[in-house]
C-alpha cells in the first residue's frame, strides 16, 4: 500500500475508533514511517551515548536494485509477514523438510493467523513507551498482508507474475510493458529472462506498484501458471474494517481485558465514506491521492475536522525534532551530535524502538510458533 492508505485510511481509521487526534497521528505517522525509514547505523552523541537506527524499507521499494531487495530481514518482517498458508498456529510448531513447503507457508495472506497473532500482542503489550508507534508499524505489516497477498518475501518462482492487466487503468496509454521498459530500460522479454537466469524477483517487483494503488482492479498470471484476479477496492476496505476492529481492541484493552478479542465492533456510517475514497481517489500518484484524503479529513467528511500533515524529512519531521539536524547522517562517530534533553521522548527514537521490538517479535517469537525460522 502507499501514503495514501498507510497515513490517510489508517488515521480516518484511529479516529473513527476513538483515539484522541495526537494519537491517532503517531499511529497513523508510524504507519507510513515503516516505508520511509531506509537509514539504518549508530548515531553518535558528544555525551558519548550512542543509538542504532533502524531500516524497514529501502527506498521506495526500487524494483531495480537487486541488493537491496535481497535483503528479507527487512521485507519478510515489515512487508511480507507469511501468512502459513492461511492456517493457524499449531500446538506443537513442525518441522519442514523441503525449502518448497517453507516458501509456500512465507507467501503471504490477507488477515493471517500471524497477521491476527501480530495485532493481539501489540494490543497486549501496550504499556510500552513505544506502544503507539509499534501500534502503527504493526498496523503498516497488517494492512499490507491484504496488498502483498499471493507473493513472498524473498526471491523465488511464485513472484514471477506476467500477463499483467489493469481493467481500470485509464491514466496514461502505456500498457504494462512499456512500464517496465521505462522503469528498467529494458523490454519485457529481457526483464524475465534476467529474473529467471540471474536473480528469481522479491515480493510484487514484477507487478511494480499495481498491488498497492487503492482503487485499481487487475489480473496477472503467478510463477506457477495460475491465473490471480485482484479487486483493490474491495481488499483494501476490508482492511480498513479489520483495522477499525484492532484499534477498537486496543482502546477497550485497558478496562476490559482477554475479552476485546471476542469482541465485533460495529461499524460506524463512516466507513461508507471510506468505500467511496477507494474507489473515487484514483490519481495514479500516490501524493495526489494522499492530499485528497487530507482535505477530506479536514473538511468533515468522517465526521471531525482535523488539520493532518505528514513530513517526511527535513524541517518539522520527526528526526529533526529529535536530533536538532535534518542532514543525512551516515557515519558520525568522528562528529557526535550534541545530545537533545529530550532525544529519549522523541517520536523519531520511540519510533526506532517500536521498529526494534517489533522486528525481534517476529522474528524470533511469532514465526517460530509456526515452525517458521527467518531470523
């Protein structure tokens, strides 16, 4: 998914559901964050403390950079969470003889049994500083099992998808392949034989941004030959609805315990809104689409009218506030930055943290209770 879901949809989302407005922006700015953040290393401070940042996307998911999308530490965790086939956790995790039977059980799914495990030990452990921000990173993971759906976090055959259509796709002219020739500066034809002869695909690379554009409805033909049928629109409202129910959860987790998780909460009318911006908010540029869903936050529409930005970088992001500097910081450790007073409070540092615990939770307890091993 893009900006306009990940930020917009999940703020409407946090707001119908009750959360305060400052808090329905971090969840939602930490949802969003999860595709930004693509510096990772020590900062460096004069007081000599230091602090790792980490990387949970690399810019912007670049279909051409091989390297980079090799690295399933950050994909498998962040954007890709197996799914095990739709089935849940067994009482005792199994083992798998074949590398066949593990990928079929990394592709990802809508609503998984790991994606659902994933929202409850967020809402569980909400007593964290970070509990917000890990509450966004964990929605980003949630809301992209419904996009990413059909493919895997790491390179292999099922991704290799082609006989790609849009059927309304009415921006520009260009039809599938000359996309890509655009993109790679190859044709199609060579582009597969370089997937299959040199490097199998990561994730939806040979789909591009198709899976992640709200209001596309489109087919492609999988890796093995099967023919996939996708209704963004509708996926994409069913993820909304899911998420409402989680962030209701969280809301009532405090008071009400084990109980929020056999718990339906009724949709409010709003969400008819939601179903016509899907479907209405059609600019294939992801920013366009991401301020038409700002203004609408602001003028009422969901029934509040707040005022909602999101800056990436620069002046007035969350790094600049916490390390006083909006430049690039790769390796400073032979220029320390002064230490900010309030660095530790930072949403940029809770941000990190929540980054941090929600890659071991994953890692290192989610997927292992399903006999998945990726760390």
């Amino acid at each position: 998914m893009q900006i306009d879901f990940h930020h917009g949809v999940t703020y409407i989302c946090a707001r119908l559901a009750g959360f305060p407005e400052n808090d329905a922006k971090i969840v939602a700015h930490s949802a969003q964050y999860v595709d930004d953040a693509t510096a990772e290393g020590e900062i460096w401070f004069d007081n000599g403390m230091i602090y790792p940042r980490t990387a949970s996307a690399h810019k912007m998911l670049d279909y051409r950079n091989m390297h980079d999308l090799a690295n399933h530490r950050v994909w498998l965790p962040f954007h890709f969470l197996p799914g095990n086939g739709g089935d849940p956790a067994p009482a005792t995790p199994p083992v798998y003889r074949s590398a066949e039977e593990f990928i079929a059980r990394c592709v990802c799914r809508p609503n998984s049994p790991p994606a659902q495990d994933l929202m409850r030990a967020v809402i569980e452990r909400q007593d964290r500083p970070y509990a917000l921000h890990r509450l966004g990173v964990a929605t980003h993971v949630f809301a992209d099992t419904w996009a990413h759906q059909g493919f895997v976090g790491y390179q292999h055959q099922i991704n290799l998808a082609s006989n790609v259509e849009a059927e309304n796709d009415n921006h520009h002219k260009k039809d599938f392949s000359e996309k890509l020739r655009d993109l790679f500066g190859v044709r199609l034809e060579q582009l597969k034989i370089y997937f299959i002869g040199a490097a199998l695909p990561l994730g939806h690379g040979t789909v591009l941004s198709y899976p992640d554009r709200p209001y596309l409805c489109w087919s492609y033909t999988d890796g093995f030959g099967r023919r996939v049928k996708r209704n963004n629109p509708q996926e994409f409202l069913d993820a909304a609805r899911e998420i409402y129910q989680h962030f209701c959860r969280y809301l009532d987790w405090p008071k009400a315990g084990l109980g929020v998780f056999n718990k339906i909460y009724l949709l409010p009318q709003e969400f008819d809104q939601i179903s016509d911006g899907l479907k209405e908010i059609n600019d294939e540029d992801e920013t366009v689409r991401h301020r038409k869903w700002l203004d609408r936050i602001g003028d009422g529409t969901f029934g509040f009218q707040d005022q909602v930005m999101y800056i990436e970088n620069g002046k007035g992001s969350w790094k600049q506030k916490a390390l006083g500097t909006d430049e690039d910081i790769i390796d400073n450790r032979d220029a320390p930055l002064p230490y900010p007073a309030s660095f530790q409070y930072s949403d940029w540092k809770l941000f990190h943290d929540a980054l941090q615990a929600h890659r071991f939770f994953v890692l290192h307890e989610l997927l292992p209770r399903y006999g998945l091993l990726s760390g």
